[in-house]
C-alpha cells in the first residue's frame, strides 16, 4: 500500500516484508486482465486481497491485516482490506476489545487511501470517479468518535468523507451539536 502515491503509510508495524511468501510475487497481463501466479495456477485475485482468511477474529485479524497491506495489490484491494477489518473488529469488540483502537487506525488509513486514489472506492474507471460505493469503515468510525464525546474529531473525520458523497448527514448533526454545546458554554459561563 506504501507504493500508491498519496498515501503516507510507511510499513506495517512488526512485518518484514521480505519474509512474507507473495512479496515479491508479480502479475502477468492475460488478455486484458493481470493473472497472479499461484501453486495451484494463476488467479485475478491480488496477493493482499488474498490474505485476509474469513474466519480470521482479534489479534490473527490484526497481523493478517498488517501483512496483507505489505503485500502486491491494487487501490481497491486495501480498501476492501481496511473496510473489512474495521467492520469484523467492530463485530468482535466484546471478544477483543483491544481492537478498538486499531479500529481507528484502520478506518483512518482507508479514508486516506479513498483521499489518494479515490477510485478504489468507485463505479467509475477514470480517474476522476463521479459516483462511489457505500464505505462503511468511515462513517463506523464516525459513529464510534460521537459515542465517545469526540464530536469535534468526528466532524474533521465526516468532513474528509462528503465527498465521497457519504457523511453529509453526520456533518450537519456535529456541527448542531458541536454549536449546541458552544451556546450551553457561553450561557453557562455568563451566568
């Protein structure tokens, strides 16, 4: 993920990339598609997208992540990635409550990936998207950020996803909030 421009993630914290089996593995252009070479053949399925097992919960969540955003992939394939762990880490948050706080970084990382290439989140194949799909890492974030009181962090996050044409609604109900308790600080503090 390191290599999409835009996007300062540096490295997975505790992975060595060279260790992981499909690091170094390349595609080659069948027809008009990429094939990723595999033992049992070839397949269109990126090494990062291929990573994450659906069984995989808590701290193997976590690593598997990690890793798979070390591995060759595209845009969308990170997304997918990042979007699926915040949403198994939010599912799972009563078994490995520890996840929560990876949870914002994941979230985070995905809006910054959508902000660098924000056709990984899109219908549309050119590079400047008119449409995009419904992300779910992001307004969870949100969500997670208002539940805790952190309306001012949660409105800077909303923010950064209108326009993605997502989040509108949550920009204008922190921003009432957000002026709501303001007003209560000056009445109370004039009294």
């Amino acid at each position: 993920m390191a290599a999409i421009p835009g996007v300062r993630f540096t490295g997975s914290p505790g992975v060595v990339r060279e260790v992981l089996a499909e690091a170094h593995v390349r595609p080659q252009m069948s027809y008009v598609s990429l094939m990723w070479p595999t033992a049992e053949g070839s397949t269109s399925a990126t090494p990062a997208s291929r990573h994450m097992p659906m069984e995989a919960s808590g701290a193997d969540l976590v690593n598997r992540v990690w890793e798979a955003l070390e591995l060759p992939g595209e845009a969308m394939d990170y997304h997918f990635v990042l979007q699926g762990a915040v949403d198994r880490l939010w599912s799972g948050r009563r078994f490995y409550p520890e996840g929560l706080e990876l949870l914002e970084v994941f979230a985070l990382l995905d809006l910054e990936l959508m902000e660098a290439a924000p056709q990984a989140v899109s219908f549309d194949t050119g590079l400047v998207p008119a449409s995009f799909v419904h992300v779910t890492s992001v307004p969870r974030l949100v969500m997670l950020l208002e539940r805790e009181g952190a309306f001012t962090e949660a409105l800077e996050v909303a923010r950064r996803l209108a326009p993605f044409e997502q989040g509108e609604d949550a920009v204008a109900r922190l921003s009432e909030k957000i002026g709501a308790l303001a007003a209560e600080a000056t009445v109370g503090g004039a009294a």
